[in-house]
C-alpha cells in the first residue's frame, strides 16, 4: 500500500489531498509564471493538466462527464488563469 501514490489511495481525504496538491503540485507547476508570455496552446496545456490533477485527486474519470467548472467547485479550486493572473500582480 505504501506504494500506491497518495493521490489514488481511498483511505486519504480529499482534503488532505487537496492541501497536499497545493502545497507540492501548484508550486511546481506555476514556478517562474510571472514572467511567462504564454501563447494559447501553451495556456491549454498548463490548464489540462492542472484540471487531470483534480480529477485524480478527487476520483472523477473523464467519463463521468463532470464539466470543468463543476470540478473546479466541487474542489473549491480557483481557474488556473485567475492563480496566474494573480501571481502576474
């Protein structure tokens, strides 16, 4: 079981998976994105990810056809566009 990654495990909350995303995972992803220039392709890249992230943290499968918004607050999470918005500032 200590195997497993922490964010497939049923036994860990979806809280305390969702600290530990942003405290490990968004750091990472966002380093250095105040002085991106992003294009679009890229925009949609970094936000994928960041919605595929959620959904495994929160057990959802793309087939479950949970509209993006709907994941976002069902986690509580803010769009990956006004987190970078905000670190711009």
């Amino acid at each position: 079981m200590l195997r497993m990654p922490i964010c497939y495990r049923k036994t860990v909350s979806c809280e305390a998976k969702m600290r530990i995303f942003r405290a490990c995972i968004l750091p990472v992803l966002l380093y250095g994105s105040e002085v991106w220039s992003l294009t679009m392709a890229q925009e949609r890249r970094l936000n994928t990810f960041y919605m595929a992230c959620l959904r495994t943290l929160v057990g959802v499968t793309l087939g479950d056809r949970i509209s993006n918004e709907n994941l976002l607050q069902l986690t509580g999470q803010p769009n990956l566009e006004n987190i970078m918005r905000r670190n711009r500032l």
